[in-house]
C-alpha cells in the first residue's frame, strides 16, 4: 500500500512525462522501420498516451493539489495549461499522420515531436532558471529537428532531384514543390537563435543585479536591486518581441508560415507560440514589482501600449494587403497574440487581478483551440484542394457549400467577438476597462486621464485591426464570382490535372470536425451571454462566467 | 580587476555581435556575431559569479548547459545548410538582405 501512496504522489505532474517517455521508448524501437503497420502502430500507441496523459494530468491534479519542488511547480493554472497543450498535440498527431504517414521518417517525426510536447510542458511548469532556460533550449532543438524532417520533401536537395529527373515540371509546379522552403526555414531559426542569446544576455546582467535563481524569488530579490534591472528588462522584453515576431521583426515568421508544409504551420501555431506566451509570462513577478513604483509603472505601461499598438498596425496593415490565406492566417494568429499585451495592461492598471489574468490567458488558447484552429483547417482544406494559396479560394464560399461558408462565418464572428459567440468574453472585458477607466477611475492605477485616452484609442486601433481582416475575409466568402473572369490564374495545375475553383468536395468526417467546433462556439457563447445578460442565470448550478473568468 | 571595467568590455562586445547580426546578410557572419553575444553573456555570468558572489556552483552548472544547448543549436543549423548546399546554389550561404530586413515589402510579407 505504501509503494502504491509512493506512486500515487508523484503522479502530478510527473505522470504526463513518464506516459509521453514511454511513447518515445516504444518508437525506438521501430524507428527505422518504414512498414506502414507499424507506422499505424506507432500512431495509434501515440494518441492513446496522449490521451491518457492528457487524464492523468487532470486527476493528479484532483489527487495530490499542488506540487512544487526546488525546479518546477505545478497549480491550477499549469494543469489547464497543459491540459490545452496535450489537446493541441492531439490534433497535430492527426495532421502529421494525415500529411507525413508515408515519409520513410514517420516513426523518427512521432518520436521528437512526443520529446517536443514534453519539452512544452517542461516550459510551463519550470519554476528555477536552470529548468526554464534548459527546457527552452530543448523545446527549440527539438522543435528544429521536427520542422526540418516535415519539411523534408520540400527542401532543395529533393526538389534538385526532381528537377533532374525531369525539367519540365520546375516551372509549372513551383508553388508545390517550394524550393526556398529550406532557406525559409533557416532565417526562421537562426532568428529564435538571435532570441535565445539575447535572453541569455538578459539573464546574465539580471544575474549580476539580483542574484536570482529563481522565478519565484523574483519577487524578493528584486526591489533592492531597483533601477539597475531595468536593462535586463529592457533586454528581454527586445528577445521575446523577436521571439513573438511582432512589427517590425515579422519578417522570418511570415516567410517561414508562407513556405513551409501544412503540418509545420500546426506546430508553429500551437506549439511555438503558446511556449513563447508561457516562457514570457515567467518575467511577470518583475512586472508587478515596478509596478509599485508609480514612473516605473508609467513607462511599463507606455512600453506595452506601444507593443499592442505597432503590433496591431503591421498586421493589420498585412493582413489587409496580401492576397494569401496562409499570410493571412498569420496575421490574425499575431493579433490574437497581442490580446495577452492588453491583459498585462488591463492587470498592471488594476482592472484585474492576478487570477483574472492568468483565465484570460488560459481563455486566449481556448479561443485558438475552438475558433482559430478550425479556421485553419478550412483555409488549409482549401489550399489542398486548389493546390494554390490564394484568398480567392473563399472567393463565394457561402454559395459553393453552405455548411463550411457558414462555419467560417461562425469562427470569424468568434474571432471578432460579437455577443452570441465564445470570443465575446474578451471583447466584454475591453468594453468594461473602457467604462471603469473614464467612470471610476479612481479603482485602477491609471495616474491621469490622458493615459486613458491613450489606451482607449491604443484598443480602438487593435479592435479595428482585426475587424479590417476579418470584414475583408467575409467580403470575399460573399462575393459572387463571376465566370467571366477566370483567366490563367484562376486555373491551378495539381499532379496534372485542372481544377477549377468550382470544385470543393470535402469529406463527411471534415463536415463533423467542422460542426462539433461550430457547434461548441456558439453553446458556449450562448450560455456566457445569457450569463452576461441575465445575472442569476445557471445551467445545472454552473455559470462558465464564474468559473472561467471571474473568479 | 575592476568590475565596471569588465561589464564595460563585455557590452562592447555585445553591441557589435547586436549589430552585425542584423548588418550582414551571410549566415556564416550571422553565426559568428551571435557568438559575440554569446561571448559577452559568459563574461558576465563569470564575472559576477566570481567578484559579486560566493557560491557559483549552480551559475556554472547553468552556464555549462546554457552553453552546451546553444551551441548544439548553433551546429544543428549549420549541418542543416550544409546538407543542402547543393550546385544547384552557389549563393546559399546568403540571404538576399539581412535578418530583419526593414522595408515596407518585407513586413507586407511579399517576396
């Protein structure tokens, strides 16, 4: 009984890693093997680990309640974190099974990409500076070895062979085969490689300032150490905007999302970032600590409305202007992003605590899980069909096949915030700040009404950011063609068949995938607005109002 | 010797991998001005380690994992340019501008 309590403790949050190890283990084995029932095998042994760790996770929570030791920690927040995470790595197995199953490197892809998951969770429940910085560090090498053998077929070197064994193809097949995927996708990295020597630059001056080990020791160490840390503050904020690619620095990110193979963009949107978002709201404890001193807390304030703002502007701007889905995509991924900017904002100004901000953070990957996520699969779906990246692939898509069209409308209105569907929590959030800054002002930490003017025009230029990109998408999916205008670019060339854009045939299973996310959007942003709109309202004694935001 | 002055160096060093990782567009001359960075943060962690603190034994153990993942990173990404490098591209080695290249094209993400 004893060894079976011995046990039983340490299932959180060590559980998740020794099922995902096993997984790992068990791939060894097979690793070279390219029969396909073994691939299937390793396959189906990976998604039920995953969905076991994904329970184990839950009910070691539901056992034990908190853990922390001298390198890692583990509460509420970090199980529903990684929660979310094992959930996206589901749907991401399906699509690198969907996409790579017949790669002689499946099994090797499945091994590192369980490494890469647990690397994730390692990311969000690290607490010392060893542990984040070395998890960081393995995340990102393993995150490089899976991108580079998904993208494998679309590198040079194959593509040089192709074009050997046949001229002729090279120029008519170009948008498939994507010979600059490989220089692509080394920009990309040898900037998280800028980042990571940045960060490790910031750690040695906060090193020297502070003596700080430890995440958690931020907050003891560093009020005597006062404004000689604000260089390494200011060095580590410059990592991670490079890191979050936000305005200017979105060079290497949209040129690595433009080229690179479905699968990769799934792991960049929800792996990559999420870590980011995870790794940089470790720093917070040195946020709230200047916030204490009022110029301090000033300048704090004025640095992130300026993130949001340049943010928001240059994918605005970009999203505007291009005419590929892909592109397109990132820039509303980016905007979402800037979304955990406005919560720091809302949280150093005192609208919202500590445990709002931490649900609100957790809200944000809920609405990429349930809104963004589908989007990308129909955007991609497309693609895939049309073998061409274009906006004009929506071009009438609520004619074509009402179902999708209306899903999609249903995920945009989501994206967008309007009452009735999930994402009207965050934009309910906005509206309050708003009212509580010019009505009572005298509850936040605001000094003066020109700061909140600022932030109100800095939210009213996010909010349109987004709104320009969306309302462009639903233009476009309305839009009737006209068959007049089919010209050369209007006909795509796949494996030596035409395809006019006419053709859209999806599955029955992608017709259901679509509808339980549609579906799950607008319950869940029913019940929250009749929450909003009707007080006393409960289902079954739970209001998600209570639960998942105001706590 | 004076910690000032060793800060003083070590940033010196940094400013120059800082710009001439974003000046030059060979990804050879990236690598080695992000060694410079590199370089400048040992410095520091050593420095500090050694004049301001008594107990460096976690600094250096995170120092020498830091290290060692960074440069496993660092040759990861050269094995993968070399194993593309074919004769097809001569100019592999080089982007057409530099990392982050400022212009209106580039942050439209046109090619």
């Amino acid at each position: 009984m004893d060894l079976i309590k011995n046990i039983t403790s340490l299932i959180n949050p060590y559980g998740t890693f020794v099922l995902l190890i096993f997984g790992i283990i068990i791939s060894i084995f097979f690793g070279i093997s390219k029969k396909i029932k073994f691939k299937n095998f390793i396959f189906i042994i990976s998604v039920i680990l995953l969905i076991c760790s994904f329970f184990i996770n839950i009910f070691g929570f539901i056992l034990n309640k908190n853990f922390s030791n001298n390198l890692f920690t583990s509460g509420f927040v970090e199980v529903i974190a990684i929660a979310i995470i094992l959930f996206f790595a589901i749907i991401s197995i399906f699509e690198i099974y969907q996409y790579h199953k017949n790669d002689d490197n499946f099994i090797k892809i499945i091994m590192i990409f369980l490494f890469l998951v647990i690397c994730t969770l390692l990311v969000i429940i690290s607490k010392n500076f060893i542990a984040f910085f070395v998890s960081l560090m393995c995340f990102i090498v393993s995150f490089f070895a899976v991108i580079t053998l998904l993208n494998e077929s679309l590198s040079l070197v194959n593509f040089n062979k192709i074009v050997e064994a046949n001229t002729i193809i090279k120029d008519e097949n170009k948008n498939l085969l994507k010979p600059d995927t490989f220089r692509s996708i080394l920009r990309f990295f040898i900037a998280i490689l800028f980042f990571i020597v940045l960060l490790f630059f910031g750690f040695s001056i906060l090193y020297g300032v502070t003596d700080v080990k430890n995440f958690l020791q931020l907050f003891q160490n560093i009020e005597p150490a006062g404004i000689n840390i604000i260089l390494s503050l200011i060095i580590i904020s410059i990592s991670f905007y490079v890191f979050l690619s936000f305005f200017p620095f979105q060079g290497p990110y949209i040129s690595f999302t433009n080229k690179t193979g479905f699968s990769s963009l799934y792991l960049l949107w929800l792996f990559y970032f999420p870590t980011g978002i995870f790794a940089l709201l470790k720093f917070l404890p040195i946020i709230l600590i200047l916030n204490k001193n009022e110029k301090a807390s000033s300048y704090i304030l004025y640095v992130l409305l300026i993130t949001v703002f340049l943010s928001s502007l240059g994918s605005g701007l970009g999203g505007l202007k291009t005419k590929s889905l892909r592109k397109i995509s990132s820039y509303i991924f980016t905007i979402i992003i800037t979304g955990h900017f406005i919560n720091m904002i809302m949280l150093i100004s005192g609208f919202i605590k500590i445990e709002q901000f931490n649900a609100l953070n957790i809200f944000y990957l809920i609405l990429i899980a349930s809104s963004f996520l589908p989007l990308v699969f129909i955007f991609i779906s497309l693609e895939n069909q049309q073998g061409k990246d274009s906006i004009k692939n929506i071009n009438s898509l609520i004619y074509k096949d009402k179902f999708i069209g209306v899903s999609l409308l249903i995920f945009i209105f989501s994206l967008i915030g309007l009452p009735g569907f999930l994402g009207y929590i965050r934009q309910n959030y906005y509206l309050n700040f708003i009212i509580t800054i010019f009505n009572n002002k005298t509850q936040l930490n605001i000094l003066n009404n020109f700061q909140g003017w600022i932030i109100l025009i800095i939210l009213i230029i996010y909010t349109a950011a987004f709104l320009c990109i969306y309302l462009r998408l639903l233009i476009i999916i309305f839009t009737r063609a006209k068959k007049d205008d089919k010209d050369d670019d209007d006909i795509n060339i796949k494996e030596n068949r035409v395809i006019h854009y006419e053709d859209y045939k999806f599955n029955k299973k992608f017709y259901t995938l679509v509808g339980i996310f549609a579906a799950i959007v607008i319950i869940l942003g029913v019940l929250i607005l009749l929450e909003v709109i009707v007080p006393q309202f409960n289902l079954f004694g739970l209001r998600l109002t209570n639960t998942i935001i105001y706590k | 010797m004076n910690l000032v002055y060793i800060f003083s160096m070590s940033f010196i060093l940094f400013l120059i991998g800082l710009f001439s990782a974003l000046f030059f567009n060979d990804i050879t001359k990236q690598i080695i001005s992000i060694q410079f960075i590199l370089a400048s943060s040992l410095i520091n962690f050593l420095s500090f380690s050694q004049t301001l603190y008594d107990s460096s034994t976690i600094i250096i153990i995170f120092v020498l994992l830091s290290v060692f993942l960074i440069i496993l990173f660092q040759f990861l990404i050269i094995i993968y340019l070399y194993l593309n490098f074919t004769k097809y591209d001569f100019k592999i080695v080089k982007f057409e501008n530099s990392l982050f290249y400022f212009n209106l094209k580039e942050w439209m993400g046109e090619e």
